[in-house]
C-alpha cells in the first residue's frame, strides 16, 4: 500500500509471525487478531499429533514473541493456547477463541467510535499519528474510527495526516483510508507538526496506542509522545483512543513497557535506497511512551477516562463489558 492492495495468506504459525514481525500485519488490535489466528493454524496442524500441547506451546511463543510492545499480541495468543489446552478437540476451541477476539474488537471499535465523537468540535481540524483505521482492526479501527464517525456526522473540516517517519504507516496507510473513505485530508513530516499546531491550524490530536500501562503510561509509534508535548504547549486537546485489549494493568508504568527497537535499514534507507554514509549507526525505536498527565482523555469500548491516571484507569477496567451478539 498505497499503489497496490495484495491479500497474503498464511497458512501455518510460522507463516503469521513472519508476516508480524516485518509488519505485513501490524497495529496494536490487528496483531491480537492475528496472533490469534496464527495459533488456530497451529492447533489444527498439531490436532492429533503425540506432542500436541508442546507444539502449541512452542507456536505460542513464537507468535507472541513476534513484536514486544503490543500487549495485544501475547494476550490474544495466552487467551486461545488457553482455550485449545484445556479442550477436547483443541482446533475448533482455538478458532472460537480467535474468532471471538475479532468480533469482540469489531464490536469495540464501534463504541470507541460512539463514546469519541461527542469529543470532536463541529468543523474539527484534527492531526493524527501513524495508522489506526481498519487496517489495524476488527472494525473500522480506534483513532480512526472517530475520525470517520466525525467524518459521517459533518464534523471533520480536515485530518492532518503525519506521515509517520520511518516506515510512513500515516502516509502510505492513513492517507490511503482517509482517500478511500472521502476525507479530506493532508500529510505532513513528521516535523512539520510543531509549526502547525503553532498556527493555530489543530483543533484536536487524536492517536491510538499499542500498550497502556497501569499508570495511564501510552506506548505508541515514535513520534506520539512530541505530539502530546506539542499539544499541551499550544493547548490543543490530546485524545488517546484504545481498546481495553490494550491496556495492561500488569506492566505498573510507562519505564516498564517494552520498546521495540527496529533495523537500522528503516532509518538509514528510504525505498530501498542509502540516505545516510556508509557506516552511519541509527536509532530507532519502533514506539515512544507518553506519561498520562499529557492526556486530555483515554476513549475506550466502555466509555471515556479523564484524567488519565492509575485509579481511574483501574476504576474503569472494572466498569460493565460492553455484551457481545455471538
Ligand atoms: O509499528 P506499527 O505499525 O504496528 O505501529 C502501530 C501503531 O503505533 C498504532 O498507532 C497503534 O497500534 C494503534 S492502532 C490501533
């Protein structure tokens, strides 16, 4: 994406995490699904076989090993290992299990969407970061999702689109979904967003996360934590939209979250191509992690957070789920 849209199908675990770790799927939900997915192969190509719970038990741990920082990935394959171990015939359980963890994201998305729009001013101009639509997603996404709910309701002037340094996820896939959806949009550097948000041009900065920590602590891609630093000095509202699958009450804050470091390539390369001298070293760090007190508001499936803080957080994991039709 953008010039060509391919399916790929993956047919083993193996298969999965490979196209996880060199982000063929990527994006916090999507990985759970994913990984999911990827363990159901594993169940029916192990159903039967004499070492049947160590050969689920070893897919396991390559596909949540596959990326680090979404929690969504270890989750969703510890959730289906749990339903394939403890049943009779563990492929059918393991694909109910994946199965239902695409409906519950689906059904997620769409109260993200409902619970963040009453969030977004009439004629909103709104920047977001990185790619959080349905290419990350059951549904229509989480950020996304209430950009196009704002979109659909005649509330969205504009979407300012970062382009997401290295790997352009806003350029290549947010553009992408804004021109299909008809949104009128722009994509700017990653860099350009300072002077931007000092014109005056931003109304709302609205982003996803890939894991939120016990603290109210929000892992997303590089570059999100300047965004928060930027909107709180220019005093634009910063809205950080997730589902609960993403947060971890079990990692206590922000330091404790596992940053992925990616390839020096993606930094020192663009389209294949050196940019840099031979031999530079780079930096690259697939995420940042931006502390709660940035945050105007966390939009989950069950409603909105504000201020984001630990007992707050812990206060609202508790509240009601939200039920879902099988
Ligand atoms: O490295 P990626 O492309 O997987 O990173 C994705 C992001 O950082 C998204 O903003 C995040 O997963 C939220 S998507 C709902």
């Amino acid at each position: 994406l953008p010039h060509e849209e391919r399916v790929l199908h993956c047919t083993t675990a193996a298969e999965v995490a490979d196209a996880i770790r060199r982000l063929a799927v990527r994006g916090a939900p999507l990985l759970g699904i994913a990984g999911g997915y990827g363990l159901a192969l594993a169940a029916y190509a192990a159903s039967g076989e004499p070492d049947q719970d160590d050969q689920l038990r070893s897919a396991a741990t390559m596909l949540a090993d596959a990326r680090p920082t979404a929690v969504n990935l270890p989750a969703a394959v510890g959730r289906v290992q749990a339903a394939a171990v403890n049943a009779a015939d563990p492929y059918p359980a393991a694909l109910a299990a994946a199965r239902a963890i695409e409906r519950e994201d689906a059904a997620a998305s769409a109260a993200i969407a409902r619970h963040g729009l009453p969030l977004v001013p009439a004629g909103a101009r709104v920047l977001t970061h990185c790619n959080t639509g349905r290419l990350v997603s059951g549904g229509e996404g989480t950020a996304f999702a209430i950009v196009l709910a704002a979109h659909r309701a005649g509330r969205l002037a504009h979407l300012w689109v970062d382009e997401t340094r290295p790997l352009l996820q806003g350029a290549r896939l947010t553009a992408y979904e804004a021109a299909a959806a008809g949104i009128p949009h722009s994509v700017l550097t990653d860099a350009a967003a300072g002077s931007l948000l000092a014109s005056g041009q931003v109304d709302l900065v609205l982003v996803g996360a890939d894991r939120i920590a016990a603290d109210g602590s929000v892992a997303n891609k590089v570059g999100t934590y300047p965004l928060a630093v930027l909107a709180a000095r220019h005093g634009v509202p910063f809205l950080v939209a997730a589902p609960l699958s993403t947060v971890d009450l079990d990692t206590p804050s922000g330091s404790a979250i596992p940053v992925e470091q990616r390839s020096a390539a993606e930094v020192l390369t663009v389209a294949g191509r050196p940019i840099a001298p031979t031999g530079s070293a780079a930096y690259n760090p697939a995420f940042d992690v931006t502390p709660p007190d940035l945050l105007t508001a966390l939009v989950t499936e069950r409603g909105v957070l504000q201020p984001v803080d630990a007992q707050g957080l812990a206060a609202h994991c508790r509240m009601e789920p939200i039920s879902v039709s099988p």
